[in-house]
C-alpha cells in the first residue's frame, strides 16, 4: 500500500511550500517564477501552484 503522508512529486505545491523546500523566501520564488526559471500554474489571480518536482529539480541543480 502506498504511502500516503508521503506527497508524490508530481504534486502541486504553494509559493510558500516551495519557499521552505529551497529554504528561500516565497518573493525570492515569485522572482524565479517572473524570470522563468519555476514554471507557475495559476488557476486565479490569487491561487499560483508549483510543481513540485520541478522545485526539486532546482535543489539537484544547485547541488551539483
């Protein structure tokens, strides 16, 4: 049985959850998004989603 806690990478994630996985702020990850280097999904004006394999995507990059 999968984990359910356990969220799948393919999932959305908030500007403010992303913030926390790069241990940035949520402007610096509005600033990647206005730049292009985070692809955003926005569903409104106010509700902006992230994928989160893309966000660790970001992490591996930096890291090597």
């Amino acid at each position: 049985m999968p984990d359910q806690t356990r969220p799948n990478d393919s999932a959305l994630i908030t500007i403010h959850d992303a913030a926390r996985e790069l241990n940035c702020s949520p402007i610096t990850i509005r600033r990647m998004i206005r730049r292009g280097r985070l692809k955003a999904l926005r569903f409104s004006a106010t509700m902006v989603r992230l994928r989160r394999d893309d966000v660790l995507k970001l992490i591996t990059e930096a890291g090597a």
